[in-house]
C-alpha cells in the first residue's frame, strides 16, 4: 500500500512540507490513516474545507485529544480559518466540556497563534452584560429550541430551576450571543463536540432537534459525523448516527 495522490495533495494543502517521524517509525499505519481520512473520507459530503477542519477541531476538543488538537489547529489555520473562529470555537466548547478540560486547549491556541504573530487578546467579542445575559440568551435558547424552553421551566422542580437559568444566562448568554461564529456553525459545533464526549445521547438528540432548527439539515449532520470519524472512532459516531436516525429517520 502506498499513500495516494488524493491524500498527499489534500495533506499537503493542511501541513506544507511537513515531515512526519510517524511515516519512518509507523509507515503503514500512516498509510492506512492518510488513505482514509484525507482521500476516502474527504470524498463524502460537501463541507467545505474551513468547516470540515472547524467540526473537527470541537470534536477533538470533545474527545480530549490535545496532541493532535494542536497539529489540526495549525492545519486549520493554513486554510482559513481565523484566529477569532478558532478561539471560538474553545470558548464555545466551556459550556459542554467544562473548564477543566477546555483549559489545556486554551493554552495551546494561545501559544499556536503566539507563535504566529498574532497578538493576544484578540478583539472582544461578547454582546451581552451581567443585567441582559438571561433575557438574551433565552431568546437565543428558545430561537434554537422554540416553546420546549418554557414547558423545560414550568416542569423544573423549584430546587433545580437554578439550572434552567444557568443553561439561560450562561450557556446561550454568556456563549451562544457572542459573534465570531454564527448560530449555525456554533450549534454544528455543539453537535460534534457532544458527540465525541460520548454518553451524552440525550443532550446529543435535543442538539440534533436544534440544529435542524437553525437550518442544518440531517446531510450536513451526516457529513460532520463522517469528517470526525477517523478522530473519534466508530463506537461514538454509531452512537451519533443511532441518534439522527432515531431523530430523522430515513
């Protein structure tokens, strides 16, 4: 087997004259990666490359896998997409990872970007303040979501609601609100790193109900699903797809 010419040119177009140690110490198992996640894999679907490279790195993110979070990020960087979209893409992941795991990768985008010249802190990009942050994002939430938030706030025992207005003011006030991303990609975004968490269905099927709310249909979660693949493994992208089928059945 050898790499082929589909896989060097769409690796080559991520990592410019890049010189990998694995191709010399794992030489086949580069060639049976490359093969299929930068030839046969890249074939299926029609996201574009900014967004192929965009769903990964959430679902990377969501799998916990720093090493290769940081080759995928610089690839990403070399085909377009922005700092503003990368660090984005980290504060939108806070929320449904947690800070303790998004921490690791704050930092290493900040030293990817360092080393690329670009001066920290990037432009601020939040809209909303401690007194609108509720109010704004639950018209964020119920724009995704529709009338479920209020039926989610009515059916809410009194020594929970506190919950419900967090998901509110935090994680659609505080994240969903702000610009850099739009409520389309931030939701894909949302899908592909709940997916690579693993054992989160659940969340993972309200988030399919809202991502066809926002306009992205079951193709483009398939094709999302497909691009993360070879970075998540098959067990979470079954699990994933059981979930659309359930939600969207063929």
């Amino acid at each position: 087997m050898k790499i082929s010419e589909t896989a060097n040119k769409n690796h080559e177009e991520l990592f410019p004259d890049h010189k990998s140690a694995l191709k010399i110490t794992d030489p086949e198992l580069v060639e049976i990666f490359d093969n299929f996640a930068f030839d046969e894999v890249i074939q299926h679907g029609d996201l574009d490359t900014k967004t192929r490279l965009m769903v990964i790195l959430g679902a990377l993110i969501g799998s916990q896998t720093l090493s290769e979070y940081k080759v995928m990020l610089k690839g990403a960087l070399n085909v377009g997409v922005t700092p503003i979209e990368v660090k984005e893409i980290v504060y939108q992941s806070v929320p449904y990872v947690g800070i303790a795991k998004a921490y690791d990768f704050i930092n290493a985008t900040n030293e990817i970007l360092e080393s690329r010249g670009v001066k920290l802190p990037l432009e601020g990009q939040s809209t909303t303040t401690p007194e609108n942050r509720h109010e704004k994002g639950l018209e964020v939430q119920k724009s995704i979501f529709g009338e479920i938030i209020d039926k989610m706030y009515e059916s809410s025992p009194k020594n929970q609601i506190h919950i419900q207005k967090y998901l509110s003011a935090n994680c659609f006030g505080d994240y969903y609100t702000r610009t850099g991303l739009d409520i389309k990609t931030r939701e894909l975004l949302t899908f592909c790193i709940i997916l690579a968490l693993g054992g989160c269905e659940s969340q993972l099927k309200g988030h399919i109900v809202g991502n066809l709310n926002v306009g992205n249909d079951k193709k483009v979660l398939l094709d999302a699903v497909t691009q993360t693949l070879p970075y998540v493994g098959y067990p979470r992208t079954l699990n994933a797809i059981a979930c659309l089928n359930e939600i969207i059945p063929e």
